[in-house]
C-alpha cells in the first residue's frame, strides 16, 4: 500500500480492536489529557518542540515555521521507526491520529504507508473522536437498564460493585475510573484524578462493550466525583432508576472506613487539613474536635462521629431528594464485611432481577 486509507471514526470503530497498535502522535501534554483508549505516545512534536514552532509560526511567518517543524518531525518519525517500529512486520495495521488538521498524522501515516504497511489515519484526528464520544453518551445513557446500589457512607457499595463485577455483571463504577472515593476525603494517594475528558472517554470505552439486554449496576453519586462530573444525561438516567440499599451494622461501617482510608491514619496532618473543607458546615469548634481526635489516635471515635453528624445526615438528605425510587428499594441487610458477606449480597440481587448471571455458591 502506497498511501494511507483515511477514515472518520464512526466508520473505523468495528475495525478498532484489530489494529495493532494505535499511535497517537500529538504532544505528551495532549496525549495526558486524553487519548483513544489503547493509544500509544509516539509525538511527532513534543511540548516544547510545539511551542518553538509555533512561536515562528506568530513572529516571522509560515514558511520559516513549516522549515523548522518539517525537519523536526522527520528527526521524530525517524527516531520512532528505529525504537519502536524496525521489529514490525508486513502485516502490521496501525492506526494513526492527531489533533484534528492531519498534518502531523499524515506525516507519519504517509512515511510507515510507504514502507508498505496498511496504514490507517483518523479523519478529524482526536477532535472526531471527541465528538463521537459526545454523540454517544447520551445514547448509551437511555439505552441500559441501570441499577443504582445505595446505602450510607462506609456500606461497603464498592465492594458490592466490585463482587457483582466478579460474577460477571455489568458494572460502571465511577469512583474507580474518576480515581476518588466521592467524598470531601476521598482523594486517593498518590494517584491524581484524570481530566475531564480522559473520564468520559473510559465511561465510553466501558459502556460500549456492555450488552443492552442485561442491567448496569452503578454505585449513587452525586453530579461530581471529586472534580469530576459525571455525564448529565448518564446521571439523569440513574436518578429515576431502580435502587437496592445495602446496610451494615455501624461498627462494621466503621472497620471497613478505618481500611479504605487506612492513608489518612498514617497521615494525620492531612487528614486534618481534609476536615478543614468542613468548616463551612460544621463549624471551627466542632472541626478543632474532630482534628483533636485524629491527633490523639482517636480514629474509630472519629469515624463514628464523622458518619453520625457528616455522611449520614446528608446522605439521607440526597438520597431521598435525587433518586426518586430509593423508598422502593431492594432492602439488602449485610451482617459483615468478609468476601463472602458480599457474595451473599450479589446472590440476591441476581435472584432479585431474574438476571442470567449465574449465581455461586460462597
């Protein structure tokens, strides 16, 4: 093949789990903000290479800009060949995009389309996926049935989500791809939540898979998680859908809590600076309480206070103004937190939706 073959998105999806590789050339900046899912970093410019160009491009004029950015690429296209290219063989199929105009992923579509390999290039490049993704939110949020697991903070509905995962269920768990607990302390460790759009596009990427036929379990949220904001119309969806409410005996809230936020136990000057966001609500008195408690190793008094004053005050408060069909719910009464508590619980609520997802025994 003498040339690339070039596609919109919508045309090449059913193609997309058969490329080899996908290769996104932007910079390493845009590739972190967001990317196909699956795509490979192989920059025809980097950042600072960018800004060069296109600092020549605004002070002398096009021509001297395009001098500059053509014998650059070629360095890069070059140097991507021999790293991470000579060892692919003839029937190597990848796909390659950029920002949206196709010069930088022509460039290197038309070198590896010359070498011989059956080169595709994305029409519209990241910015026409970026629209697919846009078009298709909305439509994968009314074409599932969606089943909203509720319960009070420390009700173990991760763990839930993550067993019926296990059995095979569809689950979209958001806190998980948005990287955040969905609290004013669930920041995660030394893991950074994502953009915006890297958040929808792995919703996308999980939603795209799943079967319309069975149910999509998701875990109530508010609109955001974190800095996040979860997808209007996915979120509309799931506040006029069916709910099953998990509970826990408050001392096993509490043992669950001191593990998933074990960080903060060991990191008392930060969890004091999270309490601070509380202020607001509660009051400097009642927070310079609470951060005297942390302070003393007094975490379980803590939690316990934590969820009877904060988290279910204004759980019960969201839950009942949100999702309409929450006084409906599937009562599920978990007595602890061991794995087979949880499978227990999965159990139900496949007996409980006549899913065909096959029950086990714990």
């Amino acid at each position: 093949m003498k040339y690339p073959e070039i596609l919109g998105f919508s045309d090449l999806l059913p193609r997309l789990a058969h490329f080899d590789s996908i290769i996104d050339v932007r910079s390493p900046s845009e590739y972190a903000e967001d990317h196909i899912p699956g795509a490979i970093n192989c920059p025809v410019l980097d950042d600072e290479q960018r800004i060069r160009v296109g600092t020549i491009y605004k002070q002398v004029n096009s021509f001297e800009a395009k001098k500059i950015g053509a014998a650059l690429v070629a360095k890069n296209i070059a140097q991507h060949i021999e790293t991470r290219f000579l060892d692919k063989p003839k029937d190597w199929t990848p796909l390659i995009y950029c920002w949206r105009g196709g010069n930088r992923s022509g460039a290197m579509s038309l070198i590896l389309a010359k070498i011989g390999w059956p080169v595709v290039q994305l029409d519209g490049g990241y910015k026409n996926f970026r629209s697919h993704v846009n078009e298709q939110l909305p439509q994968f949020a009314t074409r599932f049935q969606w089943r909203v697991i509720c319960g009070t903070t420390g009700s173990g509905k991760s763990r839930l989500l993550q067993t019926l995962a296990q059995q095979g269920a569809q689950v979209l768990d958001l806190e998980q791809l948005a990287m955040h607990r969905g609290s004013v302390l669930g920041n995660l460790p030394s893991q950074p939540q994502p953009s915006q759009k890297k958040f929808e596009s792995t919703i996308w990427q999980t939603l795209r898979h799943f079967d319309p036929v069975l149910p999509v379990f998701v875990e109530a949220e508010s609109k955001k998680v974190g800095k996040l904001r979860v997808p209007d119309a996915i979120m509309e969806e799931m506040r006029k859908s069916p709910c099953i409410s998990l509970s826990l005996p408050a001392e096993q809230r509490v043992q669950l809590l001191m593990g998933d936020y074990a960080h903060f136990i060991q990191d008392i000057d930060n969890l004091n600076q999270q309490l601070d966001c509380l202020q607001s609500l509660h009051g400097k008195e009642r927070i310079q309480d609470w951060k005297q408690m942390a302070t003393a190793g007094h975490i379980r008094e803590l939690v316990r206070e934590l969820l009877e004053k904060h988290y279910d005050p204004a759980y019960l408060r969201s839950i009942n103004k949100n999702f309409l069909l929450s006084s409906s719910a599937l009562m599920l009464d978990q007595a602890g937190i061991r794995d087979e508590d949880f499978l227990l619980s999965a159990n139900r609520i496949f007996a409980d939706q006549a899913s065909p997802v096959k029950t086990v025994q714990p």
